[in-house]
DNA sequence: CGTGCCATTTTGTGATCACAAAATTTGCAG
DNA sequence: CTGCAAATTTTGTGATCACAAAATGGCACG
C-alpha cells in the first residue's frame, strides 16, 4: 500500500513557497502536529507510540519522527519504557497531585509577570477565546474546549516574554492534557466552570492579586475538583 | 586519524557482562556523558556544539548523540538556532531571574516533600557530600564543587519520588550550571557559603519550614548573590 | 480446552549515505 | 592592505539499511 500522505504534508519536493529556507521545517511539523494532538486528546494514556506508525501517518520517514519522540520524553509528555517502547504515560494519583501543585506554583506567577504587557488588543482577543470556550462548554466538544482553553491560558502566558517558566508550564500542560480528556469523555463538559472572566477583569484593571487568585482559582476548578474525583473512583475499582 | 575510542565506550561487539540486554545502551551513555559535561561546566556558554564532533569525540555514531542533543533542547539545556546549529544558550539577566524565581518557588516545595523520606543513612551521606564541598571550597576545584553541590541537593530531592517536580528542577539546574561554571572561573570559589548545614539540621529535626528557608538561602546565597554582580558587569561592560 | 513453545512479524537502534544550507577559507581585484 | 566573491569544507537533515530484541500469533502437546 502506497504511504497515503495524511494530514499535514504535501509533496515533499515541491514546496516552493512554503518554508524552503528553514533548516529542520520537516521536524517542526512532526513536532507541531504530535503536541498538538497531545493538547487535544487525541492520544490515550497509556497506548503505545510506535515510530514507524507515525512515519507512515505522517508521510515522513522514521527520523524526525524519532527525534520529535525523544524531546517530548525530555519533556515528559511521552515514557520511554524499558524495552524502548514510547507511549503516553499513565496518569497517577501522585502525578496528579505534583502537576495540580506545580501549576499552581508556577501559573499565577507567568501571568502576574505578563500582566504589564497584555495590551488591549489581547483582552479582545481573550474575550473572543473566552466566548469560543463557552460555547464548546455547551455544546459538548472536548477536543475544541482543550484547544481553547490552552489557547487562552498561554495567550496570557506568552505575553510575558519568558523563557524559564513558560516552557516548565508547557511540559506541565503536555503531561496532564492526555488525561483531562480521559475525564472529559467520562464526565463530559457541562459541569466545565472558568474563572476566565475574572481573569479578564483582573487583567483589564491591572489587578496583580486578583489575577492570580483567577488563574488558582481556574487550575482548582478545571483540574483539582475534577481529577481528583475520577482518580479517586478510577484507583478504587 | 583513527577515531580514538575516549572516554566511556569500549569495543562494540564484546560487551557480555556489561548491559546487552538494556536497550538504548548507547544513547542513554551519550546522553549521561552530555548532562555531567553541562552540570559540571565543561561546555561553555555560546559555544556551538557539532553533532559530528561529540559523535567522534565519544566514538559513536552520529545517531544518538542527534536524539540526545534533541532532548537536552527539549529541556533547554541547549539551544538550536534556525540555521539548526545546537549551542550552550548565553545567559541573560532576564534567563537568570527567570530561574532564580522558578528555583525558589519548586526546590524548598521539593525539598520538604522528601523531609520524611530521608533516613539517618541519607543524613550521613548529605554529611560526607557537604564534607567533601567544604573541601572543594578551600581548594577551588570548582568543577568538582559543582558535581557535588549538584549531588548534595538532588540526593534531597531524589528522595521525594517526585516524577514531575523533579524534572522540572533538573531542567533548570542544566540551565544555569554552565553558567556559574563562568562565574566561579573568574571569581573562584572562596567566597562561596553555603546553608547545607543548617539544611541537614532541619532534616535531622524534621523540621520543614526551616529546611524550607535552608534551600531558599542556599539558593539565594549560591546563584542570586553571586549570578547578579556578575551580570550587572558583563552587561555594564 | 488450556498452556507452553516456536516461528513470524513488528519495532527500536545504531550506522551510513546523499543532499542542501551554512560557514569558512581562498583568491583576486581595487 | 582591504573588501568582496567564488570555491571548499563543515554541518545538519532526512532517508534507508541491517540487526537484535521484543511482541505477536499459531501450533502442538498435555
């Protein structure tokens, strides 16, 4: 059977116009789409990886796929097991907990450090994600509420120009996503509560406190009462 | 010239006894070489490491030492620019901030997380490493100081069983040790103070608010004092 | 019908190759 | 001597290959 170039590759030896110049643009796409579909929930905890499977769906050849693998590993979004198989890593209880602190550690903090530099323009631009999210709340789609919801988050992060945190909150976000979906599917999307829009008031005023209390209040919302909950239940039967 | 077998790898068809059955033998070796190389300081910040050349230099082929420089990227421990060449990132003030915030915020939650995981035989080793520093000091190996600075405070946290904290503590060490490397090569090692004792005391006595301000004051005593002064310079001049 | 064993297939790994882009050196003209 | 351009070398990238270990499936035997 003929490699049926998939998703997000065309011919390979006709792109002219597209990103000729840029050094490694066919591992930066490898890269993209399996973060993206990470972020989404597109992969299960727990399924193996495989590279070849990858290669073939992506249309590439093994190698980028292999070296995309080993940095998301780095960034423990994939487990390298001991016979060399990848897959998404189970989520426990005890990592639960470590990602739900280590967020709320490190989340307020970037966005109290972006606060200065969000400019109107990205209040608009946060409503209208905000508005998106609501609508994906109702309407039920998980895939796109995860989207959204990272959309909004780090549209506020990036903000702050930093590169320390920001990529500590990346690995964190990449290590709870796969799971969160889990629960979405379980649970479904209608009992989703946001702080996002005392997230937006906060940032309007430049209210340092207030937007911090937001985003806490947003992590323990969508991510503490809810996971705990299913892993409570998922680790008892 | 011969490629001269250096440093950790023998012949390649004879290892019996050695890890047949491990796979990714080579890769995970490579890959140990790399880290100790940039916590120790023996790369240097804003020089490009080759593929190629690591390859040769450690008698391996290109392949491994390729995922290992994706990875430790990953961590941003290296950065590859857009022409694709991978070097040691240059530290900025900002960068530095950036990871004297995060250390502060992670490494006491880390550090009292194993308080009660640390046994008298812990105690006994952190003893001898912080001996052995003491020694480091006076006789201004700063590499050998910084490996064991290094093993002093991740024997803490190692014992925490943290599966996230801990890799996020580590992706900041890579961060900043190439680094302080430079600082202590021009103003050596002497003027270095540690709170490593009053740590031990506070693990000793079960105490976590004080092993808590033991870590912070290590931290803010070692990096924050030191770092600042010598970025204020460099960039003053 | 269950269980252990063997053949087959799948999969990761390390090595090598070909190619293009980038860096470096070389050479020449002003 | 300086500055620019062409040639050479270096380097990263993607692809393919060979091999070993692991997983899978089927088959015989109890």
């Amino acid at each position: 059977m003929a490699a049926r170039y998939s998703v997000l590759t065309n011919s390979p030896a006709g792109n002219e116009a597209d990103t000729p110049t840029t050094r490694g643009a066919t591992r930066g796409q490898v890269d993209a789409a399996i973060r993206s579909g990470l972020l989404t929930g597109r992969f299960i905890p727990g399924k193996a990886v495989t590279i070849r499977g990858l290669a073939s769906e992506l249309g590439v050849s093994p190698m980028p796929v292999r070296e995309v693998l080993q940095r998301l590993a780095a960034e423990n979004a994939l487990e390298v097991k001991s016979n060399g198989r990848v897959q998404v890593p189970d989520m426990t209880p005890e990592r639960f907990e470590e990602v739900l602190k280590a967020r709320l550690l490190l989340e307020p903090e970037l966005a109290e450090r972006a606060l200065f530099s969000l400019s109107k323009q990205d209040i608009k631009t946060l409503t209208v994600i905000d508005d998106e999210i609501d609508a994906c709340i109702v309407s039920g789609d998980a895939e796109a509420y995860m989207q959204l919801n990272h959309a909004f988050h780090f549209h506020i992060y990036a903000a702050s120009g930093s590169q320390v945190l920001l990529p500590l909150i990346d690995s964190l976000w990449l290590q709870f996503a796969p799971f969160m979906r889990t629960v979405y599917g379980r649970v479904g999307t209608v009992n989703l509560v946001d702080q996002h829009k005392e997230a937006i008031r906060a940032i309007e005023q430049k209210d340092a406190p207030a937007l911090r209390d937001a985003i806490s209040g947003d992590i323990t919302d969508g991510m503490g009462l809810l996971g705990k909950e299913i892993l409570k239940k998922t680790t008892g039967g």
